[in-house]
C-alpha cells in the first residue's frame, strides 16, 4: 500500500580519510562512499544514521538541509535508494530503476553527506560507537536507526528456501525472469501463487495477472477473513474488483503449511482441511519483522522486533538515540491510543523531519516536540495503468487514479533533479 504524505530530506557530511568534516567543507561533499579508517578512535563523531530507507535517507536530507549542521554519516550497505511504493511500476517495466532506484552517492553529491557503503552488526550504546562488518568503529554524539523490517516467513517449512520476496531490485529481476519463462514454456494449468492479502499481496497479484494474461492462473492466498482489513471501504471494493477482472483465485481463511519448490500445502481454516497445491512460483508477502544491529546492552523489543520509544522518537532510556520508520514502536496519543502504526511509507515521510529537528534541539538543549501522525489516506496499485486512492479529499479510481498516485510520489522523489528527469519522462510517455 502506498501513503499520502509529506515529503522530507536526508543527508550526512564526512571526508574519505575517516574525519567527518563540516558542511563548509570540500570533504564534506563526496561523490562516491567515503571510507572512514578501521578501527580509528581519532574518527570525528557526529550524528551518525543507520540505513538508508526512507526513514535514514530522508531524516539526512532534513538534516543537511539545515545551516551549521554537526557533522553526518549515511551507513548503508546497498548502492541503491529504493524508493519501495513504485517497486511494482519497476516490474511492469511502467517506470525504469533509475526512475525508482537511484544511487546514493548520486542523491547526495553536494548536500554534505557522507555515504558509507557497510553493514551495522553492533550498537554499543555504552561507548557510543557502532560495529560495521567490514570491521570499522564508527564513534557518535547522536545516533538515527533507520534499519527498517524484512520480510518474515513465521518459520513455515521452505518459506525462505522456496519462495520469493518482494523487496529489492534483485526480487524484481528475478519475478522478471520467472514471468517470461512461464510466458515461453507453453504448460498447461500453470500457477503463482502470492501469500498474504494485505496491500502488497493484493498489488502484487494484479500485476502479475496483466503480466502474465493469461499464461498463468494468479492465486492469492490469506490466513484471515478478509483481503485488506487495515484499508478504506472504498479501496477494499476497488481492489475486490480489479481481481475479480483478472480472473486472480482468492483464497482466505486459508494457512500455508509448508512451502516446495512445485508446491504448497495449504490448510483451510477452521475446518483444518489440506490441500496440496501445484505452483510454479511462490510469492511471499505476507508478514513483516524488524531485525536491526544487536544493541548493547540490550534493549527490549516487542513482537516485531520494533524498539520501544517516546512520543519524541527517542529511544526509551537512551537520549542521544533516535528511531525512525518501520524500526519505531512509538505510543499514540488519543484518541489512537495503542495503535500501531502502518508500516508504510508515509509514516517514515513524517517521521523524519521530527527526528531531524529533535536531533538538533537534543544538541542545543532544547525541549524537543512530539510525533504525532496524520493519516493522509492511503493509494493502492491495482494493475497496469490503475490504481485506487483515498484521502486528502480524493476518492477515485482507474487510469486516473494512477496518474495522481504517480504525480503523489514524482513530488517526494529524492531530489529535485530526479524529480524534474522523472517528470519529463512521465509526460513524454502521455503524449499520443
């Protein structure tokens, strides 16, 4: 599911000889990752952000964008920023990767950021001081987890091994390649089948429908009730629809029991009937867990591996750290108490220009502001050239709809060079 919602920045300065150089600096503004030394006490700390999502990129760029910033370090290990909502576009070749995931050193060349291309395995709170994989000691004054959540399999037998993600270009490339087999292999009864009915199951399977017309029966499979319970009325209809057109085989009330490489077994629920069920492809989708670096001492985590923290984004205990996006378990004021929130971009979108200006208060001494979440309404992709949107006082559906889910997201691309590439190439496809 996609969210309507404001568009913050990302950024974080350093030099290629491990110091974190200021803004005024020519370091500060590398075009490729810097490479702070190993192991180096003498390594500036600044304000360090860990991950590179919405959530990390865009609480840099809020950052950076603010005069006399301290000192700020990007810790990513992927070369690519993905911006996720547009990933189904990426698969029906409706939009190209540069359009959707562009690189890092690219976003932020010039914006006095530094990039560094490693992995985060420890936090040492203590210390104040991170662990990367390629054996560096990255020492902080303040520190942002933005490591976000991965896709989490319950543990059902051959989930991991057997089935696919949807999370990352290398996901896209390979449903790609699996599509155009199913479209050469001419078989008879072939299916894929997606787990889970929430927004990227049911994205995922329209897509897949007009992707494969026809050459392949689309199963979307939902332990509960219903598809989408978390959604508007109006979108739940529009989504109900779209499958019912592309002959999408909707299963609910329906548990996977164990996943093959040809096969599912499925359990009917409550009935605790099974079924085994021939597949050529298994999509998962249906769950979500936080995993971030292992902090210590050890903090708490709830049931999604969510950290506990304030209204203010601070991480309970912990003042001088921050978390933001999927990774936040943040309490809600009334009249949501309790409720969690939607892991979805639009939360992390408001999340980080809050975490940016708390940083900067935390720094001065200052009292530091609440977060406080508006629901903007949320927008689903339902196919080629369709979508559903409700919210900011729209409700509309189709071709349309699709266009004003496009124009939603153009507006809260990175930079302002992509956006304008971006625009250009949307308007050059809409010319007859």
């Amino acid at each position: 599911m996609d969210s309507l919602g404001p568009t913050p920045a990302d950024g974080a300065p350093g030099g290629t000889d491990g110091s974190l150089a200021g803004p005024g600096s020519d370091r500060a503004r590398p075009a490729r990752p810097v490479e702070p030394t190993k192991a180096d006490p003498g390594v500036a700390a600044g304000v360090v952000i860990v991950g590179g999502g919405f959530g990390g990129l865009y609480t840099a760029l809020a950052l950076a964008a603010e005069r006399d910033h301290p000192p700020l370090l990007l810790v990513e290990p992927q070369e690519h920023f993905l911006f996720l909502p547009l990933l189904y576009e990426l698969l029906s070749a409706e939009l190209r990767s540069w359009e959707i995931a562009p690189r890092y050193d690219s976003l932020l060349a010039g914006r006095g950021v530094a990039w560094l291309q490693d992995r985060v395995l420890r936090v040492d709170l203590t210390a104040r001081c991170l662990h990367t994989e390629a054996g560096r000691r990255i020492p902080w004054q303040r520190l942002v987890l933005a490591t976000g959540a991965s896709t989490d399999t319950f543990g059902i037998p051959g989930a991991d091994s057997h089935s696919l993600s949807f999370r990352s270009l290398a996901d896209v490339q390979r449903l790609q390649d699996l599509v155009r087999h199913l479209a050469v292999s001419g078989r008879p009864l072939q299916r894929l089948a997606v787990v889970g009915g929430g927004p990227s199951g049911v994205e995922l399977a329209c897509k897949l429908a007009d992707l494969t017309a026809g050459k392949a029966v689309v199963e979307l499979i939902e332990q509960g009730d219903t598809l989408l319970p978390s959604s508007r009325s109006f979108n739940r209809e529009q989504a109900q629809l779209s499958l019912q057109r592309r002959d999408v085989r909707v299963r609910t009330r329906t548990q996977v029991v164990e996943v093959g490489s040809d096969r599912l077994l499925v359990r009917r629920m409550p009935e605790g009937e099974q079924e085994l069920v021939p597949v050529q492809g298994v999509i998962w989708t249906a769950g979500q867990r936080c995993r971030p670096p292992r902090i210590s001492p050890e903090v708490s985590a709830d049931a999604r591996g969510r950290l506990p923290c304030g209204p203010d984004l601070r991480l309970r205990g912990h003042d001088s750290v921050f978390v933001v996006g999927d990774l936040a378990a943040v309490p809600q004021a009334d009249p949501t108490p309790n409720v969690s929130l939607p892991t979805t971009a639009q939360v992390a979108f408001q999340q980080a220009p809050v975490v940016a200006a708390n940083l900067l208060r935390s720094l001065r001494g200052e009292p530091l502001q609440e977060f406080r979440w508006n629901d903007l309404g949320e927008m689903l992709s339902l196919g080629k050239g369709e979508a559903a949107v409700t919210g900011a006082g729209i409700t509309l559906a189709g071709p349309a709809a699709f266009q004003v889910r496009r124009l939603a997201y153009l507006a809260r691309l990175p930079r302002l060079s992509l956006q304008v590439k971006a625009a250009a190439g949307w308007l050059a496809a809409l010319s007859p």
